[in-house]
C-alpha cells in the first residue's frame, strides 16, 4: 500500500485511475505500430505490391509523426494537454473507421491516407503522455512511473503482430475482397480508442506545467528549500537546461541525426523480418517458413525487443549510457552481415540479436532532441 502512495499520491490525491488510462495510451499507440509492421507482407502478396510500394506504409505513418510533432505540442500549449490527448484519440480512432469503411474500394491509396492520420493522432498522443506520467504522483518517483507506463508500450509491441494473424488468416485473392480482411480490426480498434476518448472526457486531470514538461525528458529544476527553485547550472547535469538556441547546440544537431537514422534502420529491420523468413523466392537459405505464421514471428522478435529495452535499462545503473550505447551499436553493426549473408539459422539468429539489442529506445537522451521541438524549455528559444 505504501509503494503505490509512494508512486500515484500527491498532495493527498491518489491519480491511480488517471494514470492507468494514460498508461493505455502507450499500449494503443504500441498496438497500432506493432499490426501495422506485420502488414507489409500481407499486401505485397494480396495487392502484388513492390517491397519499395509496401514501405510506404512506414513512410506514411512517421512521416505524420515528423509533420505533426510541432502543431501538436503548439496546439497542446495553447488549449492544454486533455484536450490534445482526446484530440490524438479521435483522429487515431478516425483513421482506423475510415480505413475499415474504405477497405472494400480497395484502394491501397486510400489507405495510406488513413494512415496519415492515425500517425496524426499516435504522434498527438505520443507528445502528451510522458509528461503526464511526471504528473500523476511525487516527482521522485516520476522515472519510475514513465518506465512503467513504457513497459505497457513494449506489450503491445509483442500483441500487435497477433492481431495481424487474423488479417493473413482470412486473406482473400478474390478481386474486390483483398482488403476486407482488414475491415473488422481497424473497425474494432477504432471503436476501442473512441471509448478510450470518451473515458478522457471524464476524467479530472492536473494541468501540465513547463516543470513537468522538463521533467518528463529528462531536464529537472531542482528545490533547495520549499518555495524556493534553483536552475540547474552545470552543463555535465543530466538536469541541465541549455539556454542556447537549439541549432546552435551540437548535441541537438547530432542526436536529430542519429535518431533520424536509428528510427530508418529500426523501421526497416521490424518491417522485412517477415519478409526475410517466408519469401520463397530465394530458396537457397533455411529455414522457410509459412506466410500465414509470419506474424509469430514478429511477435517474437517485438518480445526481445521489450526485455532488451528493460534490460537495457536496468543495466545502466551500472554501465554509463554512453558506453552501452556504443557497444550495443557495435554489436548490431557486426550482426548485420550475418543477416545479410543469409546462412540459415545464424542468420535468423542475427536477426532476432538485433531486435534484442535495440537499447537505443530506451534512452531517453536519444528521444529528447526532437520532443524538443514540441515543447519550450525554461528560457530556450526553439529554432533561431
């Protein structure tokens, strides 16, 4: 009883409840990537689309994340953060009934646009949840609470692609029907963030604050006394809030890089994992698999995935972020050879090596300079 005052009472006020609905925001956003990486196989074969074609499910999906990122914190600042989050959720849940109703014109541009919007919503959501975790409890225990809501985030991950199961199981090569497979769980998914929406409207949540907003990517303003607060001063502070102009900050610049690159190399390697175990075409390496299995597959891989990243997590108690990083890049960089060698089960072996060692999402250093431009930090100016 005492933990879980310690982690969602503040001010003699238990956000609990408020925290498990938050909580389910990372498992749908979680959910939506985890179906929509399985789904590239699936229309490569019942839309005899290009691998290049069934890419641009990834490429229409984040690049709403890079359009929307900046309105949605600016929209977030001016109308409050539960307003953004219901207004993640109906576009979320608009994208998917519009994609279940379009389904039977078959049309895979149709789609896509779809998709733009549920990446819409998923990146509204994404903007407001971390620093509503911070929120909803003593700000001490504020890493424990967002590592929490995180681990909801990897679950969904791993149940995703089971869901995709039943879109490769009740495929149809009948013209006219080859996406109605997708019609009863984007319709059932839609309704489901419509509840979720209407829950929020309910709901009594604190006002987000600039402090928080800090606190949620790591940037903390520290209490000397009560009532009084202390800037963080010391540049080597994990803590410290740079008061330069973020294009004049070499960290910024860099971390917008690699992330940038990390996130195309992840997309790529969760997107074609299915690919690489079932297409038939290049028969010299074993194993194959069956098609229809494709999604367990993922599945698997997406559950490494979530213990490398709480692994990952727990083993920088010990090793210094950096450090790790460098050696788990390392280690991905000597297994993508392997992998592209394509020498049977070494090199499936690679492949789920690769999901496992994925840590780079769980450092929060890598995610905070482009949340940066979605936020305004104490006294930064964002761009010039």
């Amino acid at each position: 009883m005492s933990n879980k005052k310690s982690l969602f009472v503040k001010d003699g006020v238990n956000y609990a409840a408020p925290f498990a609905a938050i909580s389910a925001l990372f498992f749908l956003w979680g959910i939506a990537h985890g179906l929509l990486d399985a789904l590239d196989k699936n229309f490569q074969d019942m839309l005899h689309l290009k691998k290049w074609q069934s890419s641009l499910i990834q490429f229409h999906l984040y690049g709403a994340y890079a359009a929307m990122a900046i309105p949605a914190g600016l929209f977030m600042k001016k109308y409050g953060y539960k307003k953004g989050v219901i207004f993640g959720l109906l576009l979320f849940a608009c994208g998917a009934l519009i994609a279940a109703a379009t389904a039977p014109a078959q049309s895979f541009v149709l789609f896509l646009l779809c998709l733009l919007i549920i990446g819409c919503g998923l990146a509204t959501l994404e903007t407001a949840a971390n620093p509503y975790t911070t929120k909803l409890g003593p700000p001490e225990t504020a890493e424990r609470r967002i590592n929490f809501s995180q681990s909801f985030n990897g679950l969904a991950w791993t149940i995703g692609p089971l869901i995709a199961i039943y879109i490769y199981g009740n495929r149809s090569h009948v013209e006219g029907e080859k996406m109605m497979s997708i019609v009863l769980p984007f319709a059932l998914i839609g309704l489901a963030v419509l509840m979720v929406a209407f829950i929020f409207k309910r709901l009594k949540l604190p006002e987000i604050t600039e402090e928080d907003e800090n606190a949620a990517h790591g940037a903390h303003h520290v209490s000397t006394t009560p009532g009084e607060v202390m800037e963080v001063s010391d540049p080597s502070d994990s803590r410290y809030i740079t008061k330069k102009p973020l294009w004049q900050n070499r960290h910024f610049k860099l971390g917008v890089i690699a992330q940038a690159c990390y996130v195309g190399a992840q997309t790529g390697v969760f997107s074609y994992l299915i690919n690489f175990l079932t297409d038939d075409k290049d028969m010299h390496m074993e194993p194959r698999f069956d098609v229809a299995d494709g999604p367990y597959f993922l599945s698997i891989g997406f559950a490494l995935f979530m213990i490398g990243r709480i692994s990952g997590s727990a083993m920088m108690k010990y090793f210094k972020p950096t450090k790790l990083l460098a050696f788990y890049a390392l280690a991905v960089c000597i297994l993508l050879p392997v992998i592209g060698a394509e020498i049977g089960w070494p090199s499936v072996i690679a492949l789920y090596g690769v999901f496992f060692l994925c840590l780079l999402c769980s450092l929060r250093s890598s995610h905070w300079p482009l949340k940066a431009w979605a936020r305004k930090q104490s006294g930064e100016r964002l761009f010039w």
